[in-house]
C-alpha cells in the first residue's frame, strides 16, 4: 500500500486529500501521480471506479500552482465525453483545489453560453469541457487553446464510441505541440492506439489491470427467465429489486425509450426510480443526479451514458435489465458498485433471446456468475406493448383494406342512377373508368381515381375541381379524354346515350367551360370520343374529330 505522503505532493494538496478521508492511494494513482508531477506524458489503462480522475487532478493542482490566468486562455484543459462525467471532474477539482487560488470552469451543454463566457473573460486555470461545447466557444472566439500546458483526455474508449475522436483531433492541433498529455482509457482499441502516437510524446504505459475485467468486490448474479417479453422482464427485474437489500441501485437499459418506462413502471409499482438519459434536460439529469448522491432517489434508470465515469461510491446494487450489445459495457456498467474497496452486487436478467450477447460477456470476463432463481407466475407475463403493436398493425392493415372496399363501394354508389342520368350512360361510363385506369400510369394511387391526370389548361382544372363528390359519373366522363387502344374502343357498348342529343335529335357540339357551370365538366376540343360519333345522317362532324 502506497500513502499519498509518498507521493510527492504538497502539504496544501495533501491536507485536502486527508480532508476527505483518504490516505492510501490506489495503484493507478500511485504510478501516474510521480510522473505526472515530473512532467511526463502518461498512458493510463485502468477501468472505471479504480481512482483516475485523482490520478490526474492532484498533480495537475500541484503543477499549476505557479502562476496566473489569462483572459480567454486556460492553462490547463481536461476533456470528458459526458455532461455528467465533466460535473463530476469539475467536483473533485473544487473538493481538492480548495486550499490554492486556482480557479475553474465548466463548459458543458444545457448550460448559457453567457455564464460560461464571463467566467472565460475572467481567466480560468483549469478548463474542464466536452468536445462540443469546447468547439463552440472556439468557433464563436471566446477561447484561445494557446496557453495550454496541461491536457487531459478521460475516458478515451468511452469518445471513441460517441463519435468524438475527430473533434480531440481537432482539439490537440488546437492546442501547443509542447505541452503535457495525460491520456486514460479503459480499453485500448486501434483507433485509440493511433491517437496516442500520433500525439503523445514518449508517454509512460500504465496498466494496473487486465483491460474490461471486472472488480473482485462485486457478486454477480445471473436471472434466466423463460419469456422475451418486456413485462416478463420488468416482473424479473421488480422481484430482484424487493427481495435483494437495495440501499441504492442503478438499472441500465440499452435504449433510451425502455429507460423510461421501465423507470415508470418502477414508479407505478410503488418503488422510488427516476430516469436519466441523453435525450433528457440538462437540469433535469444534473437534478436527477444530485438527489441519487444525496440519497434522496434509490432507483436510477439509466442507459448507458451513466455507464461509464459516474463517481457514486456507496451504489449497493446494478440490475442490467437489458443484456449489454457490447460486452465492454457490462463492465463499465457493474462498475458502478463495489468502489473503493466496498463490496457490491450486479444482476443480469437474460431472456431467451440473449444467448449471443450472453456469451460475448462471459467470454470477457473469463467466469460464469451465479444463478439467481427466480419463480413467478409467468402466464401473467403477456407483453402488453407488443400486443398493442400487433393490434395497432392488424387495424392498420384492416384499414387499408377497408379503406379499397370503402372505395370500390364508392365506385358502386356512383354507378347508381342519378337525376340527370340514365342507366345506359352509367355503364359506358362506369366500364370507361375501369378501363382507363387499366391502363393510364399511376404515379399516385389516389390522385388517379379522383382526379384527372391530363389537364389541357388551368381553366379545366379550376372547372374540374368545382363539382361535387357525389357527380362520379362525370368524373367518368372526363376519363374519355385519355388515349385508349382501338381493341378497347370496338369492346364498348356502342349504346347511344341519352341526355347527350340536342333537342332537334342530333348531337350537341363539345363546348368550352364556363365559370358558372355547375354540371359539365371540361370540353372535349378535337378529341371527341367515338361514341358520340354515332349521329343521324343529318349531322356533319369535323373531319378531325373522327380519329
């Protein structure tokens, strides 16, 4: 056992150490404090809960205690991939700066730019930042990266899976090539790999654990259930809950929307459960958050943006009420419990459709956990979410098909005779609908049947759309205008229809719309279909108009 006296460190930051109860520094702190104070570059590997952020906060109090900020130009940057992790950073700063005049900020989202920019133009020691809100302070010029001497990036891994190794590119070309790097990560994959030797300068390898293994301290537990069903699930996850002896616990879920209502489901069934996610308020998770340590919140549903870094040393329980898609995160995830040097307990509730994700982890950890049994009446396990979907899908389907019979028996009402119409025009009309539609392109289902597709000028279509709904036969009408195939011509009833002669027996001359007319449609112009071609002898028609 090293004591932090051994260390190196001043009086000042040592009388703080003691201050909060520690004296023995744990083996990642004990490596990287004296190489840290001497300058050097540090690769820390460590997972989760084994003391990094005092492993690079301690010296970097020490080292910047000579000398004094300037405006807009931090000394000293830590980066953090969460919100909640650089609150947390910024905690242990305040809890072990308290007795030196250096001072910090916080630059994460949800928060005024306008707060962060005075404490900017002030001068600020330390930065602590998210890549995001760091950029956007950059890029808005309220922050210059040249006075840096100190950078620390925490929890490489964890940026890598958001997304936000370019952006800590961007940031180190931001920042002086001389200066010193401290660089932790829980795992070391090649992406990581790359970014340390394209920026660190000869750093010191600490190791102080196999990569993704898991702390001694904690009991696991595993919970076969024989339903994949969500409400089997969350029946599993209530009886671990009231018969294990939860001080406090945390129950991760992979998605964010089972976050909620599972923490709901908690709620309704009497147990105290607050969720925390991404998509949350920022105030809301800082609120959140702060009641969990306090005590005063003994649930918190959370996915896995609490997984990794969240500094709550006395969690007596983690349920992983979804097997984790990765099997690293199983390990950040149970990391919650068991910290600095307490024991803890971590379920894992395992449905049938888990066997895959199941044996990703047991192959990381290198052990099969205990069996925790559970006997429920699993009949009332019926996923009421699920059968809600199906349903909701079954009346969707019936839908569409009610919806083509509404339709087909609208084309049948309209087949009825009307007042101006007689039944001989009704079927030339009715089987002219049919053919067309046969044949004429259909971009869009519906447009197709209410409307016509072809429209000689804006005045038809204005005509077009003035009739009533209930007037289908000549909307059958206009259905003539389309091109047709001579074999469908000679196929058609050669019936004279009433209604269309004139009162001296021939057959009345196509006309052009009119504003005010209320029951024809649109005018043929030379496009004059056969049928009404069959006039008395008596009649001359336009040569043109035969074709």
């Amino acid at each position: 056992m090293t004591e932090f006296s051994d260390l190196g460190l001043s009086p000042t930051t040592l009388q703080a150490v003691a201050d909060t109860g520690y004296t023995t520094a744990t083996p990642i702190q004990a490596q990287a404090i004296p190489i840290a104070l001497a300058g050097g570059d540090i690769l820390g590997i460590a997972q989760t809960g084994t003391g990094k952020t005092a492993a690079f906060t301690l010296p970097l109090i020490d080292r910047l205690s000579a000398g004094r900020a300037k405006a807009r130009m931090p000394r000293a940057l830590v980066i953090a991939p969460t919100r909640e992790l650089a609150d947390q950073v910024a905690a242990s700063f305040e809890k072990y700066a308290k007795g030196t005049k250096l001072s910090w900020a916080l630059l994460i989202g949800g928060v005024s730019f306008g707060d962060q920019e005075k404490k900017l133009d002030r001068g600020v020691d330390v930065l602590i930042a998210t890549p995001g809100r760091l950029l956007d302070h950059f890029e808005r010029g309220k922050l210059l990266m040249t006075g840096v001497q100190i950078m620390v990036v925490d929890e490489a891994d964890r940026m890598l899976d958001m997304g936000f190794i370019p952006d800590i590119e961007r940031i180190f070309k931001m920042t002086p090539p001389k200066k010193q790097t401290l660089f932790f990560s829980a795992t070391m994959p090649p992406e990581i790999t790359r970014l340390t030797k394209q920026f660190l300068n000869d750093p010191t390898r600490i190791e102080v654990t196999r990569p993704a293994s898991t702390n001694e301290n904690i009991a696991q537990f595993i919970a076969r259930i024989p339903l994949s069903d969500s409400k089997a699930k969350r029946m599993a996850l209530r009886e671990l809950i009231q018969r294990s002896e939860v001080k406090n616990g945390i129950v991760f879920c992979n998605r964010k929307t089972e976050v909620d209502i599972v923490a709901k489901s908690l709620k309704v069934h009497g147990l105290d459960a607050a969720p925390i996610h991404g998509d949350l308020d920022q105030s809301q998770r800082m609120k959140t958050l702060a009641d969990f340590r306090a005590g005063n919140l003994k649930l918190l549903v959370a996915s896995d943006v609490a997984a990794r870094g969240l500094d709550i040393p006395e969690v007596s329980h983690v349920f992983n009420y979804d097997v984790p898609h990765h099997a690293d995160d199983y390990v950040h995830r149970i990391g919650r419990t068991g910290r600095a040097g307490r024991t803890g307990e971590a379920f894992m509730i395992v449905t049938p459709a888990d066997d895959k994700g199941l044996d990703k982890v047991l192959k990381l950890i290198g052990k099969t956990p205990a069996e925790a049994v559970i006997d429920l009446d699993w009949s009332e396990a019926k996923d009421e979410r699920r059968t809600t979907e199906k349903s909701g899908r079954g009346r969707e389907r019936g839908g569409r098909e009610r919806g083509g019979s509404d339709r087909s028996r609208g084309r049948s009402r309209s087949a009825e005779p009307q007042a101006a119409t007689t039944p001989v025009e009704v079927v030339a009309a009715t089987e002219v609908v049919e053919t067309v539609a046969e044949a004429a392109p259909k971009p869009r289902r519906e447009r197709s049947r209410n409307r016509p597709e072809r429209v000689a000028a804006p005045e038809q279509v204005e005509a077009a759309e003035r009739p009533e709904r209930s007037e289908r036969p000549e909307r059958s009408e206009r259905s003539e205008r389309r091109p047709r195939a001579e074999n469908q011509r000679e196929a058609r009833p050669q019936a004279d229809p009433e209604g269309l002669r004139s009162s001296r027996g021939g057959v009345k001359a196509p006309r052009a719309p009119r504003d005010d007319d209320d029951r024809r449609v649109v005018g043929f112009g030379n496009d004059v279909p056969a049928f009404l071609m069959r006039a008395p002898p008596r009649v001359t028609v336009d040569a043109d108009a035969e074709d």
